[in-house]
C-alpha cells in the first residue's frame, strides 16, 4: 500500500485533513503527518479535529512517499513561510509522483512554484479540488489514482467504457461527475 504524507499547521479545515485521511487509511494505505516541529499538536480551525505532527519538514526526502495531500484552511498559509516545507514540495512535485491539494491547498504549491502554465484539475500528476463539498469525488479521484499508477501515466485507464475522459486523458471517478457548480448550470440553462 502506498505511504502518504500529509503537510498540515494550524488552521487546518477540519474535514479536508480528517475525510481524505480516513478514507485512505480504510483502504490500506499509511499516512504521515508532517510540519515545521516534530511532536507538535496542530488544531483546525472549526476545533473539530487536531493530529500530531509525526516528522518534520527537515526530515523528510520524496523518495519515501508514494502521493502528498495537501489539506486547506489556514495551514498552508502557515507552512509556505518554512523553507525546507516548501523545497520538499518542490522535490516531491518535480518527482513525478501523485500530488492532491484541495481548497487552499494549491497555495503550498504555488509557493514551490510549480504550477506555473500548469491546469489545475486533475491534470499530469495533480489532483485539485475546491472546497469540502467536493471531498467524497476528491478522495475517489486519489484513490483511483493510487490503485492504478501505472495505467495513469500510460494513458491508459482501467474502467468501463462509458467514464467521459478529462483533458488528460483520463476519466473521473463517477462522484466527480455528478456536482455540477451554480456557474456551469447557468450556462448550460443559457445554451
């Protein structure tokens, strides 16, 4: 199963550490905390939750992780002032592997400066999403991704014929279909 590290300060939003991490952690998979100080309790911004930070940002080398997922809220506003955070990031991005962030979570990223000319939706290696109403089809998407790596970067994806592709390529998970935003209603109502 694949190990994967999670950046988080405080300020976190809750439910963008807590429904990803869950779910991953039910399906197998390990999940690392990891922040500026080794041991430090961080809390989120709503008080709901709160995780110990197992490792710290000088600690850490991309080749020990298989995906990063980068929770919103106030954390990664946090954690874009700690040089060694924001390089491992750089690293971690520039490896290749898969990287997921979702509400302010892509701040981290432009901090590593690595999204420049970059479409943010589940593009390459980067899964994105826009806040937590989306979390069920954003956990989907990296688990989906996690399950079949290597039929994602041949273009290849396993799954029925009937799952529209993304410009990569690549198709949804089928949640990830089914929210439509109030813009994209209005416009097909105008169409």
């Amino acid at each position: 199963m694949a190990k994967i590290v999670v950046p988080l300060a405080n300020g976190f939003e809750d439910s963008e550490f807590t429904v990803p991490c869950e779910r991953l952690r039910a399906s197998g998979h390990e999940i690392v905390v990891v922040g500026t100080e080794a041991g430090a309790t961080v809390r989120g911004k709503r008080g709901k939750a709160s995780a110990t930070i197992e490792r710290s940002s000088r600690q850490l080398d991309p080749r020990e992780f298989d995906a990063l997922v980068i929770p919103g809220g106030y954390s990664p506003d946090h954690l874009r002032l700690d040089r060694d955070l924001v390089s491992f990031v750089r690293r971690f991005v520039q490896s290749g592997k898969l990287v997921a962030a979702v509400c302010h979570g892509p701040k981290l990223l432009v901090e590593a400066d690595v999204v420049r000319g970059r479409t943010m939706t589940s593009c390459d290696n980067m899964i994105t999403s826009r806040k937590p109403e989306y979390l069920a089809a954003f956990s989907e998407a990296i688990l989906h991704r996690l399950e079949a790596p290597a039929a994602a970067t041949a273009g290849r994806w396993p799954g029925p014929r009937t799952e529209r592709p993304d410009r990569c390529g690549r198709p949804a998970p089928r949640q990830a279909h089914t929210a439509t935003s109030p813009t994209r209603a209005r416009r097909r109502s105008r169409s």
